[in-house]
C-alpha cells in the first residue's frame, strides 16, 4: 500500500511538472512524450483505467494549452491519436468483455447440462439398482416358496413360512383363514393358522379376527389394502389390536376363492413379494387340501365316517406299543349291533345304513378323543382305549350301551330304537402268560379274539350288555 502512494505521488509530481514546462515553453512538451506515453502503456497492461484516463486528460490538457499558445496543428494530431487509441481500447475492451461474457455463459450452460446428464445417470443408475434389489427379492420369494411343495400339511406350512419368509420380509403377523364355504356371503370360519414374530396366540381373537375378515371381504374377490382402521368402518368398530397397513388376499383357483391370507404391517416395497406368496400359498392350500381328502378316504369309512379297519390295525399297534413300553393298561371293546340284519329286511337298506351311521355318532360322543374307534366289519365296531384297565373299560361299555339303548334313531319316516352288545379285554390281564410280549401283533389277535369271544357271550346271554373276558 505504501508502494502504491509513493508511486502515485511521484506520477503526480511527474506530471504536474511537465505540465507547468510545457505551459512555459510548449516546445518542451514533445520531451515528455515517449514518459507519457510509457507510463499510459504500462497503465493500459495494469488495467489501471482510472489513472490511465487521469494521465491522458493531463496530456490533452498540455497540448490544448500548447495548441492556444503556438497556433500550430500539430498540437492537434497528438490528442487525436490519443483519443483514436483510447476509443480504440475501449471497443476492444468491450468487446472482449462481451466475448468473455458469452463464453462464460456458454461454459457455465455447457456445465449444467453435464450436470443434468450426470444427475439423470445416477437417477437411472438408481432406479437399475432398485429394480436389481426388487428382482433379486422377487427371485427369493420364488425360490422361498418352492419349499412350500414339500409340505402336505398347515403344520408344516406355517413352519415353513415361519422358516424361509419370515427372516427375509418385514411384517408383524399373518393369517391363513379356511371357510366352510368361500363362495357363499355368510361364510364359516372352519380353520385359522398364524404365522409370524407377532402372531395371536390366543384362538378366539384368531376366530373374531377371521371373522372380521370374511366380513370386510364379503362380495370381493379382489386384494384389499387398509392404511387405517378408519378406512372401513367394520375393522373401526373393532376392539382387536391389528396393526396397520392390512393386506387381505383372497387365495383363487381356477376364480375360486379356496382362503384368505392377511398380512398386518408390511412394508409397501414388499408389496409384490407377498403378491406372488399369496398365489404360491393358493396352489400350496388347495394341494394340502386335496392330500387330506385323499387321506381322509383311505383311513375313514365312507358309511360311518369312523377308521377302516386297516387305519384302525395301525392305530392300534401305536397305542399297543406305547403300553408295552411305559406298562399302561389298555382295553378292546367289540361292539355289534343287535339284530341288525331284521332292520335291514324290514325297514330297507338305505335305513339300515342310515342307523348304522347314528350309532357310529353315539359312540363318538362316548369315548375320549384318545381313544381309537374303528369298523370291523359289517355292523361291527371296535375300539381301542388306552391307559383304562378291565373294570374302567367295563364302564365305559356300559355307558356306551346305555347312550345307544335310549337313543332315538329318526331316519326318514322312521323311529326305531336300537341296542348294542359289548366284549371286552384288557391288556395285561387277559393276556396268556406263556405269550412273547415281543410280539405285537399276536398280542393285538389275542385281545382282538378275547374281546370277540366276550361279545358271543354277551350275544348268548340275550343280547344288549356288556360282558368282560374271563
């Protein structure tokens, strides 16, 4: 700064005494030409354009006064050039200027369009990996739910999806829903799996929920999607917890709904991903489904409804088995109903089977869900009940027989009224002691032919009692 003042003030003094020489003697001025002229070239490349007009303004100044005192023209050519070049550097400054304005704007035009191409390549780049994550997920539930064929049973099923999509989609709990009828408006809720970190453990709010379900799916057969509970006024009126949003995918084949799967609380980037599990699971349920009627048929009787005597055999050398090993007692029933070939030749087979059927029912209602009741043949019944010794057995005989003996059977027109004779043996008692209790299936003749030989003697004594082995 310093530098700067001592050079202006020297410039100054410079100038002003070539000012009064030239006012004294004009002559002298043409001296301090190729100075003037120097120090405006050195101004001119510093860009110093207010000293360069101050200099120049000094010099027009000497040579008008030099022009008034000489009368002579050649002071005149100088201010003219001076003026020529000034004017010259000035439209040479200012189009320069200009050059350097649109070159910069063009610059800057050329650096926002890169701009632009670059932002629009990282958005596609974006949305390439973003479809990338969406296919790779979509491949996952794919392969995810080929191990949902293996499965021939909703036990296996809900473990399988607990397995495979749990850990790899985010929601809080899902519903698998089974109906009496999925095509009717007032539909029975037959069955309710859960699955899921959040699942209701609880089966009545399983069974209110389902229901709620059905409801708020009646006449659709679209998926539905609930962001809030006030966006139907049946789940806002509900005072179950259900977490938000709510899915509901009816399960359809071949048009048919078959189910319902709800999923509560999902991501809605996992949209698609519980889409394509819900139309896996639809081929899956109806698979299952198939495989238990096919199972039901082969182990159940087509009349009664109660095990053939095959599934019956099998049952019962399960529950043979497990009494040899932990030393429970067990017992076998014979039950036959009396006189029931007369019923057949007076009132018709179809009224035969019919009572064959309501006397199966009685002696359900009878016997523990443990115990295993199967057809022997004919209007035969057997049944097989673990952990009841010789007296336990004899009772429940006995109330079996009673239920049947005051029963009422209605059948089409008919009332008929029908009694049931009962044999009984039980596991050890009645067993030989010279037998091999290794042996199962002599063990399981042997009960079998005991409780036989009770029931004739039971026949033999007039029909309608119980009569132990002995």
């Amino acid at each position: 700064m310093l530098k700067r003042i001592c050079l202006l003030t020297s410039l100054i003094a410079f100038l002003m005494w070539a000012q009064i020489a030239a006012f004294k003697d004009p002559s002298k001025l043409f001296f301090f030409l190729p100075p003037f002229f120097l120090i405006m070239l050195v101004l001119w490349m510093r860009k110093q354009m207010a000293l360069l007009i101050f200099v120049a303004n000094l010099l027009l100044l000497a040579m008008a006064i030099s022009l008034i005192k000489t009368m002579n023209l050649f002071y005149l050519v100088i201010p003219v050039a001076i003026s020529g070049l000034l004017c010259t550097y000035y439209l040479h400054q200012k189009i320069w200027e200009k050059t350097i304005l649109r070159s910069g704007e063009k610059k800057q035009n050329t650096i926002n369009e890169m701009q632009a191409i670059k932002d629009r390549y990282d958005a596609r780049i974006e949305s390439l990996n973003y479809l990338e994550r969406q296919v790779s997920g979509l491949i996952k539930v794919f392969e995810m739910a080929r191990d949902f064929n293996d499965c021939l049973s909703f036990s296996e099923l809900l473990q399988a999806i607990d397995r495979k999509m749990t850990p790899e989609v985010a929601f809080s709990a899902g519903t698998i829903i089974l109906s009496e009828n999925t095509e009717g408006v007032s539909e029975q809720v037959r069955h309710v799996f859960s699955f899921g970190n959040h699942k209701r453990l609880n089966d009545e709010e399983n069974l209110e929920f389902a229901k709620l379900c059905l409801e708020v799916l009646t006449g659709s057969s679209q998926v539905i999607k609930f962001e809030k509970k006030s966006d139907h006024g049946t789940l806002d009126k509900s005072s179950l917890e259900i977490e938000m949003p709510l899915w509901i995918f009816p399960l359809l084949v071949k048009q048919k709904p078959i189910a319902l799967v709800v999923i509560e609380g999902g991501n809605m980037s996992d949209f698609p991903k519980f889409e394509i599990m819900a139309s896996q699971l639809a081929l899956q349920i109806q698979k299952i489904q198939l495989y238990e009627t096919v199972k039901e048929i082969s182990i159940l009787d087509g009349l009664t409804k109660i095990f053939v005597r095959r599934h019956f055999m099998e049952r019962f050398e399960e529950e043979l088995g497990r009494a040899l090993r932990y030393k429970f007692p067990l017992s076998v029933l014979m039950v036959d109903v009396d006189h029931f070939k007369s019923y057949n030749d007076k009132f018709g087979h179809l009224v035969g089977d019919k009572a064959l059927r309501q006397v199966a029912q009685v002696i359900r209602e009878n016997i523990r869900r443990v115990d295993v009741l199967g057809r022997f043949g004919g209007e035969e019944f057997i049944i097989v009940a673990p952990e009841i010794d010789k007296s336990k057995s004899m009772e429940l005989a006995e109330r079996i027989r009673s239920s049947v003996a005051r029963k009422h059977l209605r059948i089409y027109d008919e009332e008929i009224k029908m009694t049931v004779s009962i044999g009984t043996s039980a596991f050890p008692d009645d067993l030989e002691k010279s037998g091999d209790e290794n042996n199962q299936q002599a063990i399981m003749d042997e009960l079998i032919q005991k409780a036989d030989q009770a029931l004739y003697r039971a026949k033999e004594e007039g029909r309608n009692r119980v009569v132990a082995y002995a």
